[in-house]
C-alpha cells in the first residue's frame, strides 16, 4: 500500500502505513525532550485518529536509542513567573495526554532508553507498552525539579500500578529498570534493544487486523472504571510546588548542572 507521510515540522514525525500510525519524537539530541509544540502536535494526530478511519493503531516511538522520551524541555520553563503559567502548564499536560488516553485506536508505546516525567506520563497513557533491556522509567521530579504531577496524572498512574509503587517511585526519585517495571505494570512486555521495532510492528499489525469496535468498546469500558480526578481538584498542590523557592532552585540547578539545595519553601 502507498505509504502516506506528513510531518509535523522536525521535531515530531508522523506518517500512516498500512493502518499504522506512526509517531516518531525525534529530538535525540535531547532525549526526545518534549517542546510544548510536540504536545500540541501530538493531540492534533489523536483528534485526526478519531475521525480518520484509515488508521487503525497508533505506534509511538522516540528517535535513536537513548530515550523514549525524557519529559518536558527543561527550557520551557525559563518564562514560567505567575501562578497562571503553572497552571496553564498542568493543564496543557493534563488536556494532551487525556486526549491520547481517549484516542479511539489502540496506542502502542515502543519504549528503549529513558521513559521519564511527561515522558513516562504519556508511555502511561498508551494502551500497550513494549520496553527494552535498557528501558529506565520514572518520575524524579522530586529531585530534579521539585514540581508535582497533577491530580489526574496522580490518579492515572496510580490506577496503572497503585498507590504504593507511586509514592516509592516519586519519594525516591528512582528510576525502575525493565525487568521491575514489567513486574509492577509500566511495561506490557520486555525485548532485547535489537528486536524492539519489530515487535512492536508485529503487535501493531495483530492490533490492527482485530475488530474495531471491541476494540473501542474495551477502551471505553476500561476508561469509564478508572475515571481519573479532575485537574481543578490539586490546582492548591501545583501551585505550592511551582510557585516555590524551591522550583526556581531546582530550574536553577538542573540548568547549571548541580546539585540542589532544597528549602522546603
């Protein structure tokens, strides 16, 4: 079949093959560390998926081998000064990834390398995850830049793996290798680095040629037993953290490649 290709200036590729969407975060020289543009672009291929009938799967990857995706750019938070662009933050993460959790295909995460902050928030959002030997997922804010997640990410990695593995996880900053996060449910599968395009194709054509509405019924069945909480519901626990001494230490220290001092302020 005609492989149909549109892209979403550099830094995110798209392109839709045989009923296969495919998504390609491609700032390796980053990490694949998201812009707030990528967001917006990410959200603009899961609306086209829910009318496009061509595209029956969506399979997301980062470029290179070093990371999935490693969370925001940290640069994009040099402007941040008011309460409102905290909260203007929180929601654009909170809007895109219900957007590519509700998406009506199956998504697919084709996880190597680093899976980390937003990035491993929209890994969580994808229906099936495929890791790799080197695959390291996490949430260390607490001690990079001292923010928080908000109430619905809170909420949905919570559903992912409970309560528990999310206060381990975020109060020791650590990042679980393949093997733990496949124990705990952050990845559906785990392959050698080598195997990790194929298989992920392989899953992507099997999901591809079963049938459509069990599919989107499943999702919908799943999505109505795990209504996340409502962004609105922390706004008091996003401001705390992002309009604190402590953030602007952490943008700080993560900017200059040191360690942080933090105050608790």
């Amino acid at each position: 079949m005609e492989q149909e290709v549109v892209v979403r200036e550099e830094d995110l590729l798209f392109a839709v093959d045989d009923g296969i969407g495919r998504i390609t975060f491609n700032r390796p020289q980053a990490r694949n560390a998201f812009t707030f543009a990528m967001y917006e672009q990410l959200a603009e291929i899961c609306t086209r998926a829910n009318t496009d009938r061509a595209i029956k799967v969506l399979l997301l990857r980062g470029a290179g081998d070093k990371a999935f995706a490693a969370g925001t750019d940290i640069n994009q938070f040099r402007a941040f000064k008011t309460p409102q662009d905290a909260l203007d933050y929180e929601n654009r993460i909170d809007r895109v990834l219900g957007i590519l959790e509700q998406c009506r295909v199956p998504t697919i995460a084709a996880i190597t390398g680093a899976c980390t902050g937003g990035g491993a928030g929209i890994a969580a959002s994808c229906d099936i995850r495929i890791g790799t030997t080197t695959t390291r997922m996490g949430f260390p804010i607490a001690r990079t830049l001292g923010n928080c997640l908000s109430m619905s990410n809170i909420s949905r990695i919570t559903a992912l793996i409970g309560p528990a593995r999310v206060k381990d996880l975020i109060f020791t900053a650590r990042l679980v290798d393949a093997e733990e996060a496949a124990a705990v449910g952050l990845l559906t599968e785990v392959v050698d680095v080598a195997a990790l395009d194929r298989r992920a194709d392989e899953v992507a054509r099997l999901v591809a040629g079963n049938a459509p509405l069990t599919l989107s019924a499943t999702k919908q069945a799943v999505a109505r037993l795990q209504k996340p909480l409502i962004r609105d519901e922390g706004e008091d626990l996003i401001l705390m953290c992002y309009m604190s001494k402590d953030f602007r230490e952490g943008l700080d220290a993560f900017l200059n490649k040191r360690a942080p001092q933090w105050r608790g302020e």
